[in-house]
C-alpha cells in the first residue's frame, strides 16, 4: 500500500489598498526584513511566507495596486484568498474613500463572502501638522464597523506600533476560519 502524504495548506490572506499607504512595509515587518533606510520599497506582488510562531506560517499575497493592466492582473492574486487586510494611510483621507470605493467592491466582485478586515497605517505620524487632515482612531474604527469590516486595526510600520498583535490577530481569524 502506498501512503500518500497530504499537506494542509497555508493560510492566505491579501493585503491590498492604494499605492504609497506602506502595505509593502507590513508585509516587510512581518517578514523581518524591513530596513527604515530603504526610501524605495519595491513592491512584490508576490506571496510570502510569514512565520507567526515557528510552527504556524501564513501567507501573505503583497498586491501592487496601480495600472491599467495590473487591474486585471490583481484578481489572479486572489486565488484561494480567506482574509483581505484593507490598508488606508491615516494621514491621506482619499486612501480611505477607496476602500469604500474601489476595494470593497472589488474583493466582493471576486471572492464573494470572503471575510475582510481593515488597517489605517502610519499612525506615527498622527502628531505631525503636515497633514490637512489625520484620520482618528475613533473614526478608523466607525468606518471599518460601518463598512462590514471584521475587525479595525492599526499600525506603523515605522515604530512597529501594533505590527506583532495585528499578525497575532490575523493569524488567530485565519485558524478560526480553517477549523
Ligand atoms: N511615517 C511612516 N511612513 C511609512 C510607514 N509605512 C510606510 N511608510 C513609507 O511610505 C512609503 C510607501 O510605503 P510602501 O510600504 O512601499 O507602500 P505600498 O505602496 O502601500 O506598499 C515609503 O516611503 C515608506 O517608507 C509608517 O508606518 N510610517
Ligand atoms: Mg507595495
């Protein structure tokens, strides 16, 4: 008799959201290998695998969002998606009104039922007068409640405020969902 191994598969998520908001520093956070040097951040539009604990590995599918063509290329990256993390910059108000906009609609156009959830990134720069406008954290979390997101995160790549417990959480619905 043969014996067959089956493997279970990792868990997936997407990180999407508009271009500039620090997905990619997320990601590279997460990974460890984030340099606060590095002005150009390449984007991967690529899957990664994340080590939570060093037994449990998610991954982690970085979507470039701009262009024409990559509009059509970025459902491909969906595939096998089971948690959408929708970013928005705190200190850009039009990054926000995309989730509602484009983003939201997208990923129920592809993956219907697929379970979302919603991080304003750059909260470091929550004290700096540069900005016209800073989205509060009361306000982040209404509007990820009121946008049937399941949870309301937030985080700076640049601190690394909140970047563990958000991969922690993460992890943790990606399990439930699995069970
Ligand atoms: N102050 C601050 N800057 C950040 C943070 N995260 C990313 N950035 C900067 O924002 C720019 C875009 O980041 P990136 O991760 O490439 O964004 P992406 O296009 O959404 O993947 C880069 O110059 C980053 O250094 C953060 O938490 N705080
Ligand atoms: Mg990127």
């Amino acid at each position: 008799m043969s014996t067959v191994a089956i493997s279970t598969p990792i868990p997936k998520a997407c990180i999407i959201g508009d271009s500039g908001i620090g997905k990619t520093s997320i990601t590279l956070r997460w990974l460890g290998t984030y340099n606060e040097y590095n002005e150009y951040i390449p984007t991967y539009l690529d899957i990664q695998s994340v080590h939570v604990y060093t037994n449990e590995t998610i991954s982690i599918c970085d979507v470039y969002p701009g262009g024409e063509y990559h509009c059509r290329l970025r459902p491909l990256y969906y595939k096998d998606c089971q948690l959408f993390i929708i970013c928005f910059s705190v200190v850009d108000v039009q990054s926000m009104k995309s989730i509602k906009d484009l983003w939201i609609p997208e990923i129920k156009h592809y993956c219907k039922g697929v379970p979302y959830v919603i991080c304003g990134t750059k909260i470091d720069l929550r004290g700096s007068n540069e900005y016209k406008y800073i989205v509060s954290e009361e306000e982040g979390y209404e509007f990820a409640k009121s946008n049937g997101s399941l949870q309301y995160f937030e985080c700076s790549s640049k601190t690394t405020q909140n970047i563990d417990t958000m991969l922690i959480q993460i992890h943790q619905i990606l399990k439930k969902k699995s069970e």
